[in-house]
C-alpha cells in the first residue's frame, strides 16, 4: 500500500472511531386512563399537583387542542396503536361493550349496536413496526384491545408486556381477594407485590427495570399506559390526608362543587347521575398526583442514563374527564361534559409531544391534533417511512410544527353507541374553528363556533346554514367512504312519551 492512501485509510478509520453512527432517538408513549383536558397544572388545573408533565410541556411542545379519537378508551388506543380511525379497526366502543351489559334499554331509540371485541392480529401496529426496524419494545399498563391473550401486546409488537391484558380497569372481587389498584392484582399479566403495593408504582418499578437493561446500541420504545386515573377511585392514604387538608383550606362549598340535577340526568341510563362543576375530589387529586410522580420516575432513570435528549416522549389521555356519570370524581370546565360525550369535555385531552433534542422547546401549538397522529409522528421522528403502511388516516405533526403553518384537515370521530355516562350516539366533525355534532338519538346536526363558544353553549346551525350544510356533507361522505355502521334498527321498545333532551 502507498504511503498516501494508507494515510487516507487511516484518517477514515479514525473519524469513523470519534462520530460513531448515532442511535435513533429512543420512545416513551405515556397514555393516561380518563384524564381530562384541565387535569394538569399546565392546562388549567389549579387543584391538582402535576409538576413533572407540567415540566415535560415545557421542554416540549404543548398542543392546545389536542383529541382522544373517541369519548371512550378502546376505541382510542386502537387508533393510536394503528394510526387508523376507530372505523376502519372496528372497535368503537370499550371492548366488550355496553350492548353486553345493559342492552338496548326503553330510553334508547335505536337498537345498540355492538363492537369489535379485540383489535385484530393484522393491523400494523406502531411497536411491531419499531421491532421490524431494530428496536425494542416494551409495554407496561392498559392494553384493553381484545378479551383473549392472543390479542394482547406480546402479540401486537411488544417484546414485553406487563400487566396488559383484557381489562380496562384494575379488578376489585371480593371472591379472589383482587383489590384494584392495591396488590393483590388478579391480573394475569402482572404478578402480585406485597400485599398494599400501588399499581402505579410497580409500573413505574417495572419500566426503569426495562431501561436499566438496555444498551446505548440499541433503540428501545416504551408504552406506558398507566391505569390511571380510571376507576375504582383509590389512592395512597397519606396524599388522601393531603388532599383533604388542601380541599378544606381551598374552601370549597359542596353546593356549589356537584350539580345535583343535570338535564340529562333522566335520560342517562346507567351511572350516578350529578355533574362536578369544581375540581376539588381528594382520591382523585391523589390519582393525579400518584401519575405524575411515576412518569417522573422513568424520566429520571432516562436522564440519569443520559437518553433523555435523545428520546421522543409523548403524553395524553385516551378520552376526556369523567365528570358526569359513573362517578364524576373531576371537573372539565369550561368544556361541556365528559367521557362518553361527544362535546369538547368528552374529547379533547391533554397533549403533550417532547422532540428529540428539546426541540421547539416551551412552544405552544393550537393545530388540532388526534391520537391518528401519533404513529405517523413516531415514525417520522426517528426516521422511519410510513410509505409502506395502508389506510393510515393520521398526519406527521412535523409537518406543521417545522413549517408554522395551520392544518386545515377535517378530523372526524364516529361514536354508534349510547354511553355509561349519559351520552347519545352519534358522529362529529371539526374543521378549522367549527364543530359540527350529528346527535343519532334526537335526529339533530349542532353546530359550533369553538373559537368563540368553547364551552358549545349556542348552537348557531340554524344562522350558519351553509357551513353546517357543508360539514355534514363532509362527515357523511367520510362515514360512507369507511363503511361507518349506523344505527338503523328502531328501537320497538322506546319510550317517547317525554322529549330527548340528553
């Protein structure tokens, strides 16, 4: 070998040595269980503690109007699992669905329909497409997509799965000795602690374990849906205490915290029927508070790692607050209603989107953005094409982030079904500032300015005929084109002797 090119070569050898090729940035998908759009101190809440998320929105970019793709959570875990609307997968209730409970009742105008029960094996899930590209993938928390193991997320992309299965809740049975959040769990996924351990804990417990035993070479995708803050309401005894102790300094007057007799109350069919106008419910502000103190912990372990620069964390809520039946432990104002509604209470979720780098740090962005979005963001964040995967409804929120543009999209939710918590079945659009809501049960198209109505307290379809016309062209044409099932079947049953004011 000549004296040059053998210098050459080893200037090559050298450089290679000092910048090794760089890992892609690692993942951390955190999902909250019925958390509400002001549930954070950084979206509005002035009674609850969340410090860490608080602190995460700003190093990050925090979305204004961000969306759950249902008022309900299977659905919207679908949808963020698959970058698909709840149509195209099937599931558009929470599996298995109301239909199997309480029926078509006499205050139900259409006969209810049911739902997929599981998200099938061939959809394209986001961990199976990291796996296929050299990650690992790990899941710890609410799976709640099918109602047998091979439905599950060791079956949907996930190396690991922890306390993931059929549930959609933790388990309370006085038979097998299960006790909800507290250990013992009755989770085939997840084997019981001692006996009073919090669930959250050992989640948090379970995910540093994973990212202690990874290596700098490889990137690693973590889902972390805590349970959180769904159902059974329990907490920590000593930040019960504390609560307690800030609720009575706070002053709140019980009158003035539960509306004792909403208007849809005589029309809900299941549940316990009073709105909370105020938040001030000391076991769920300890729920709250418990979730943001277990996202911190796996936020420190990456920063004591070093991988926090160089990992893309997403934060939100698979539907809105659960704030009117079934319990109504929080409050969602200034948005109208909660979980099982499709009204702003019932959709729009926090939305929390932390770029590799700290990227456009302490931004605030008022694009609307759906849990469609965020497997196509994923895979564009850390360099994967999302060219090969089919009927993706979702957009790369990069796209707008980087360009300060506005998105002028439609984004659609399609929701058959009556709810738990009082609500009609029905479909919505929004488009720009307006939101048009096709109500199935009253036969009615609302229609509302968001910008300047956010609590959709006036229905201007009736001035705005043209735009109200032309948004429900839309949203037909879309239920059309995705084969969205309908409800058809009158009800022989239905009691209309009073009007439908639900």
């Amino acid at each position: 070998m000549s004296k040059i090119p053998f210098l050459v070569f080893t200037a090559v050898l050298v450089l290679a040595a000092c910048n090794p090729q760089k890992k892609k940035p690692n993942v951390l998908l955190i999902i909250a269980d019925d958390l509400g759009y002001t549930d954070l101190g950084v979206y509005g809440s002035s009674f609850y503690e969340t410090p860490v998320l608080d602190a995460l929105s700003a190093d990050g970019i925090r979305f204004t109007d961000g969306y759950a793709t249902c008022p309900v959570c299977s659905p919207s875990r679908s949808s963020i699992q698959t970058g698909k609307y709840p149509v195209k997968t099937g599931v558009t209730d929470w599996i298995p669905g109301r239909s199997q409970f309480a029926g078509t009742t006499e205050k139900d105008r259409w006969i209810n329909l049911s739902t997929k029960n599981n998200m099938d094996k061939e959809e394209n899930t986001v961990a199976e497409v990291l796996k296929n590209n050299g990650y690992n993938t790990f899941f710890a928390g609410k799976w709640h997509l099918g109602e047998t193991a091979e439905y599950w997320p060791e079956n949907q992309g996930y190396d690991i799965n922890i306390a993931g299965h059929s549930k959609g809740s933790p388990t309370r049975n006085n038979e097998t000795g299960a006790n909800g959040y507290f250990s013992p769990y009755g989770n085939p996924r997840l084997a019981d602690g001692p006996e009073g351990e919090y669930l959250p804990d050992r989640l948090a417990a379970e995910t540093i374990s994973f990212i202690e035993s990874q290596t700098s070479d490889k990137p690693f995708m973590i889902c972390l849906p805590f349970y959180l803050v769904h159902n059974p309401q329990q907490a920590k005894e000593e930040q019960i205490a504390y609560f307690t102790e800030k609720r009575n300094a706070s002053g709140i007057n019980i009158a003035e915290e539960i509306n004792q007799n909403p208007s849809w109350a005589d029309w809900a069919t299941k549940g316990n029927y009073q709105e909370r106008m105020i938040q001030g419910a000391p076991i769920y502000a300890s729920m709250v508070k418990s979730l943001d103190e277990n996202i911190g912990k796996a936020i420190e372990k990456l920063k004591e790692k070093g991988w926090y620069d160089n990992t893309l964390i997403i934060f939100t809520s698979d539907n809105g607050g659960l704030s009117t039946a079934e319990g109504c432990p929080t409050s969602n104002l200034p948005f109208k209603a909660g979980k099982g509604w499709l009204y702003e209470g019932g959709i729009r979720v926090p939305f929390i989107l932390k770029m590799p780098g700290q990227e456009y740090k302490g931004t605030t962005n008022n694009n609307p953005v759906t849990g469609i979005d965020i497997m196509p963001t994923i895979l564009s964040t850390i360099g994967i094409s999302t060219d090969t995967l089919k009927d993706i409804d979702g957009v790369d929120i990069n796209g707008f982030i980087k360009n300060s543009t506005t998105n002028e999209r439609p984004i659609f939710w399609h929701y058959p079904h009556y709810s738990n918590q009082g609500g009609n079945p029905g479909s919505a659009i929004r488009l720009g500032k307006y939101k048009l809501i096709h109500d199935f049960e009253r036969g009615t198209a609302e229609l509302y300015d968001l910008e300047q109505d956010i609590g959709e307290q006036t229905d201007i379809a009736s001035t705005h005929e043209y735009i109200a016309d032309s948004l429900f062209k839309i949203l037909n044409d879309w239920r059309i084109t995705n084969n969205a099932a309908m409800m058809t079947d009158p009800n022989p049953e239905w009691d209309n002797s009073e009007p439908v004011v639900r």
